[in-house]
C-alpha cells in the first residue's frame, strides 16, 4: 500500500474539502482494503458532486466488500442509468448477483462487461464457469435431457424430400437409312430435267427485261413528244 500517497490525498482533501481529489483518495482507500474510509470519503464527496460517477462506482464497490449488497447495487444502478457501458458498474452488479447466488442474472450482466472488455481473461474464464452452471441447470429445468433433446429435433425435422424412382433412359428406334438408287440412269435424267427448267426460266427472264425495256422508251418519247 502506498501510504504516502494516500497521506498525500487526505491532507488535500482535508485542506479543501470541495476538492475532486476526494474521489482519488477514495479510490486509492478501496485499493488498499480501508473500504469503510473510502465509503465515507465517496460519500462526503459525492454530497458537494453528485454526478462525480467514477466515486459512485468506488463508492458501490466498497458497499460490495462490506457486504452491504442493498446499497451497493442502488448506487452501482444509478451509474448504468447515467453510463450505461460503464464497465466498472456491469462488473460490480454483476458480484452482487453472484453473491446472492443469482447465478443467470450473473452470467448476465458477465457477458455484457465481456463485450465491453473481450480481451479480460478473467471474465472469460468467469463466462465460462457460469455458462456451464446455468446452461444444464436450463436443460434439467425444461424436464429435457441432451438425448431427449435430439430425439425431439429428430421428430420435429422435416420429412426428405420423395425422389422419384428410376427409370432407365430409352433408346430412339434406330431408322433405316434411304437406300440409295443403284440406277445411274435415273440421276442423269434429273439432271436433264433441271438443266431444261433452268433454261426456260432464264428465257422468260430475258424476254420480259426486253418488254420492259420498250415500254419505257415508248413513254419517253410520249413525254418528249409533249414538250416538244
């Protein structure tokens, strides 16, 4: 314990006793165990500066070693309703619950200061301890034991899906290819055919351009004729 500078905070308190310095000294009493100096310090001081948080928390905390749970758990609630992620309030509302063996609310308020610190291997050591006393104690009380527990997820899962049974794929009925013509004969005078309809068409082509042709000029010269 380091007395001289708790010596060193009660002569400034003493000398003004309006001073914040007040919360400091308390805090540094809780520290060293002198919890009923720091209570009546936190207490002196909290009359001039009520809303001094960090004094109502040494203040709660001290109430909580005296055993005075009643007193520490009003003072420690009035910081969450002003702070509420003041960490230092979760953990000690959080001793309260355990002390009185309120284990779930406990583990509760555990978890909280456990997002707000995730890093503290303390609290998760406590997290963890809790959680294995709370969660079986959870199971026993709902009158379900594990093995209970899967055979009611077991009833409670949805019936698979009908498949249809199989059915083999069928082969396409094989077509028999076209056989082709052994008479040469034939093709040649296909042949012939489209050769002669091909011509034809190419003849009355051209007569009908030659047709076309006349009765074009015969118009110009009409419209020359006009103008003439």
């Amino acid at each position: 314990m380091d007395n001289s500078r708790i010596e060193d905070l009660r002569r400034r308190v003493q000398k003004d006793p309006a001073s914040i310095a007040f919360a400091q000294l308390a805090e540094e009493c809780r520290r060293a165990g002198e919890h009923q100096e720091a209570i009546e310090t936190c207490r002196a001081g909290l009359e001039i500066h009520p809303g001094y948080l960090s004094a109502r928390v040494t203040l709660g905390r001290s109430l909580v070693e005296l055993g005075q749970l009643d007193e520490a758990k009003s003072e420690l609630s009035r910081v969450l309703d002003s702070a509420p992620d003041n960490l230092a309030a979760i953990r000690g509302l959080a001793e309260i619950h355990f002390r009185r063996g309120e284990i779930p609310e406990a583990l509760a308020q555990y978890r909280k200061a456990l997002v707000l610190a995730p890093n503290d291997p303390d609290l998760e050591e406590t997290v963890t301890d809790l959680s294995k006393q709370v969660e079986p104690a959870a199971a026993e009380s709902s009158g379900l034991t594990m093995a209970h527990m899967q055979e009611e997820l077991q009833r409670q899962a949805p019936a698979p899906a009908t498949i249809a049974p199989f059915e083999p794929v069928r082969e396409p009925v094989p077509v028999p290819p076209i056989e082709e013509s052994a008479d040469a004969s034939t093709w040649a005078a296909d042949a012939q055919v489209g050769d002669m309809l091909t011509s034809a068409v190419d003849d009355r082509t051209t007569r009908m351009v030659a047709a076309l042709e006349q009765w074009l000029d015969a118009i110009h010269v009409t419209r020359a004729d006009r103008h003439a």
